[in-house]
C-alpha cells in the first residue's frame, strides 16, 4: 500500500499558519504581560509559598558555553565527513535502452510520486534531482557520519551511501584531502541507518552512545556535521519533542525532534546531549526551502544501538520479529471503551503466529511477556526486537476476562513479504540469487505484481545491479526492472532464470525482455548486448 501525503501537508500548512498568527499574538501579550509584572514586583522579593523550597538558581552563562565548547572539543575528532560519487543510470524515459531523445518510454517517469514529494520535504530534496541530470553524469553529494569502534566503523544514514559507486571519509584530524574508501558494511531502510568502515591503518577517536529514553522535552543537545559541505560545524539547540512519526503509515521512523539546525550534509551526523553522549542520528528536516527552518529529526541512539549491533552481526542485516497483527495505528477513546484497553486487534495474519496462537479479531492486547504496552506503537517496539523463533507471552482482554497465549516470533520480511514488496522485504531464500550477468534477482511478490501490471507468478525481479557489469553497462539493467524473458524463454522463477542463464559464455548474444522499474503498467522493452 502506498502512503498518501497529500491530507498530511494539506494541514500542516494550514496548522503553520494558524500557529504563526497564534506566535505573533502571544509574543505581544507575553510583552505586555512581562511589563505589567516587572514594574508589579519592581524592588521586592517573590514571596516564598511553601516557606522550605530552595530558591531556584541560574547558572552563569559562561558555564553553559564551556560545556557547549568542552563537548565540541570531545566530539570533534569522531564526526567525519562523507564524500560519495555515483553515476547517474538512465532512467524509464528518454534514451533508456536505446530509445530515441524525447520518447518517454511509457511516460513511467513522468508520474507523481508522493513518497519523493514527502522524501524533497523532510529530507532537504536530497533525495531527488537525479531524474533531471543527463544520464552518465558523476554526481557528487556530501554526508556526516560518526566513528562508534577504534576499528573504523562509521553509523550514518542509508540515504547517504545507498546510491553511492564510491564512498570516501575525511577524518577531522587529518590534513584535508586526505580521503579514507569506505565500504558498505550494511543498511537498513526501515530506519535509514547504515554502517560503513574504513581502514586508517590506526586506533581512531570515537564517540560513546548515550540512552536516547533519558532525554526530556527541554534538554540542550548540540548537532555536529558537514552541512553544506561544511566541516565541523556544531550547532545547538533543545529537544523540542519525541517520539515523531515523521512517515505516514510507517513504522520504526519514531524521532527525535529538535531545533538544533540541521541542514543538507548534516545527514548521518550525530546528535549530542550535555554528556558528550550520542542520543540520536540526524536523519531529516522538514523544509520548502532545502535549508533549516527549525525543525529537524534525529534517530533515537537506542535505534541505532540495536540496528548497528545486527548490521555487524555475521548476517549484515536487520531481523525484526512479529506476531502478524494489525491495528488501527492512532488511538480511539470509543475503541478503547468497546474493547478495553491496550492494541486491539483489527486484522490477524492466517497462519501466523497470533492465528497459530489463538488471537482474535477485537482482542486487546495488554502485555508482552509482562511488559505493558499502551499502544501499537509500543507493541510493534517490543515484539521487533525479538528475534525470530523464540518464543513471548501475550496478555490480552477478550470480552472483558484477560488471558494469556504463547506465541512462536516470526521473521516480519517473511511474514509480510506480499505487503511490503521487494524494498523492505528481502528475498524468499536467504539471499538474493546472482547471476552471471552482473545481477542479483528475486521471485516477483502478488504486491509487486499488482503495482506494476504484471499477471501475478510471471518474470524475476532485479534485486541489485553490480556497477561495471554486463547489465550495468550493456543492457541498462536497474533495480526494480522485472525480467520476463531471457533469450525467448519465460523466467517465472528464479530456479527458471538460473536454468536460462546457466549455459550462457562470453560472445554469446544476450535479449532480455524486460518491464521497467518506473514505466507505465504493461510496457516491455528489450535489452540486448553481447555478453565479454
């Protein structure tokens, strides 16, 4: 299903406008009021009310600017700058596979894409451009990272190296120019982090992560990066609200809001508080203007903290568990009077583990394993984090008498392969299945198929492209792009395009046909080449 955003920013303007006059007018009251006061208590002391409370004291502003200076000092030396390069790879339109300039091939490109509209907003429009820059183009685009092991590995964010051919790290205690390859070590969408690593041939400065729940609405945090390409830029500011869902009808994108400046390059960054301590990764502002204007969101640390630790693991990547229900994702006090308290289930997966288990449509559920959860949120943080195959107790209130059931976790990719299609879910196998030709491909999901016109069980999806292959460089291959024939014979599956492929040799003519990721539904092209 595919977010709408259209409502969400529809009354976020209206909301801004209403909140700007409602500003204007407190600051002219706020005025008024303080003038009357001030002269109201000119010469006196405020009366103590209880008679014991301590009267409160405000610190010297020189102590709050040594400590800003102290942690920028401490921190410094572990914020690195980012540099990527990539290619810009031709797109569903225009000279795409050989088809003349100003054929839009199916005019896929020229439709609206309301997650790149939500992605320009709250991103800085770092995420967008490349469809209007000539195919073939070096692109060079700049990040923040910071350095978390003395071996070199790098937290930042996904969107900063996810398109990247090349990756290179300045390290602010090195002469400038001096650049550092890095390379992937792994990524996870879901919460836009990822994990590089360098190798600087020494012990390198870290930064210490701090627990990201103990922070306040109010706490000072610092935000240090490379906005704009500029190095080791600090700015300060408050926490000015937690847990944000910044993406509609998404989940794990629960940030921290601050206004600390943060600007385009300040991605992948971190975010300080008054400890020297890392509470969140700089992920996202919203803007309309591709700069700061106030409003900016870190990845909270504890996030972090569990996606790095797996990420680094042997597998490289992010297993999240889950039970296979569904529920309304904002409270409803008349819901919540029907049914009871806790997350009402709306939807049970058949053959899941909470069908397996015995819950039910209209069950409240109270507790995993003991622990209290409110909402779907919670619930969804809880059962997350346990790792598929084990097993958790689920209380939960039907009809008024509260229960309990065991439940057996399952792997969420897995278990929601057909919904969340083939950018979060990963492959049906354990790894994508390369080829020779230079790509990895993947069974095509109902979901998939549906979105792009295809009859459901028909063609391989490209799962990833390897730069400088035969598919790279000869046939355009892209991510996304579904492969429904290979040298005349249907591939259905990938045991079938392994089959195809499988006594192809160098000299041998390769023609692919082959529906574009972004082309209007139905369209086919062909992709041919000579295979080195």
């Amino acid at each position: 299903m595919q977010p709408h955003f259209g409502n969400f920013f529809q009354k976020f303007r209206k909301h801004r406008l209403i909140s700007t006059f409602t500003i204007t007018l407190t600051l002219a009251v706020g005025i008024l009021i303080g003038t009357v006061v001030s002269h109201g208590v000119k010469g006196k002391e405020i009366p103590n009310s209880t008679g014991d409370a301590a009267p409160l004291q405000v610190p010297p502003a020189e102590e709050l600017s040594n400590t800003f200076s102290k942690i920028a000092k401490q921190l410094e030396p572990a914020v690195v700058n980012i540099n990527t390069e990539s290619t810009v790879k031709p797109s569903a339109r225009g000279r795409r596979r050989g088809t003349p300039p100003g054929d839009n091939g199916g005019g896929g490109d020229d439709q609206q894409d309301p997650f790149q509209d939500f992605f320009d907003r709250f991103f800085g429009g770092q995420g967008g451009g490349q469809g209007q820059a000539p195919e073939g183009l070096r692109e060079r685009s700049l990040g923040s990272g910071v350095i978390v092991d003395p071996h070199g590995y790098i937290l930042t964010n996904n969107h900063v190296v996810e398109r990247a051919d090349r990756i290179r790290v300045q390290l602010q205690d090195e002469p400038e120019g001096v650049l550092h390859d890095a390379k992937v070590i792994g990524v996870d969408k879901e919460t836009d982090l990822a994990v590089i690593k360098i190798d600087a041939k020494r012990e390198l400065s870290t930064a210490k992560l701090g627990n990201s729940d103990s922070m306040q609405v109010g706490d000072w945090v610092l935000a240090i990066g490379s906005p704009f390409g500029l190095n080791s830029t600090v700015t300060a500011g408050i926490v000015s609200a937690k847990g944000r869902n910044i993406v509609p009808q998404r989940q794990f994108q629960s940030m921290i809001q601050t206004d600390a400046a943060i600007n385009p390059g300040n991605s992948g960054g971190p975010l300080v508080n008054m400890r020297g301590e890392v509470i969140g990764i700089n992920t996202a502002i919203f803007t309309e203007s591709a700069g700061y204007e106030g409003v900016g969101f870190a990845m909270p640390s504890n996030v972090a903290a569990t996606v790095y630790n797996q990420l680094t693991g042997p597998l490289h990547k992010v297993s999240r568990g889950s039970i296979g229900v569904e529920f309304n994702a904002q409270p409803n006090p008349a819901l919540a009077q029907v049914y009871g308290t806790g997350v009402v289930v709306a939807n049970v997966r058949p053959g899941g583990p909470a069908d397996q288990a015995g819950i039910k449509e209209g069950d409240a559920i109270m507790s995993v394993n003991g622990k209290a959860v409110k909402n779907g949120d919670e619930l969804v943080n809880e059962i997350s984090t346990l790792k598929p195959g084990s097993k958790a107790t689920l209380g939960f209130m039907r009809n008024g008498k509260e229960q309990t059931s065991t439940v057996t976790i399952a792997d969420r990719a897995k278990l929601y392969s057909d919904l969340l299609g083939e950018a979060d879910a990963g492959p049906d196998n354990s790894q994508p299945t390369e080829s020779k030709l230079g790509i990895s491909v993947d069974n095509v999901t109902s979901d998939v198929a549906s979105r792009l016109g295809l009859t459901p069980g028909k063609g391989v999806l490209i799962d990833d492209v390897k730069t400088g292959s035969f598919a790279d460089e000869d046939l355009n291959l892209q991510r996304g792009d579904v492969i429904l024939e290979v040298n005349k014979k249907p591939v259905n599956s990938v045991d079938e395009f392994r089959s195809a492929q499988a006594n192809l040799k160098s000299g041998d003519a390769v023609a692919l046909l082959v529906h574009p990721a972004r082309s209007k539904q139905g369209t086919t092209v062909f992709a041919a080449g000579t295979l080195p």
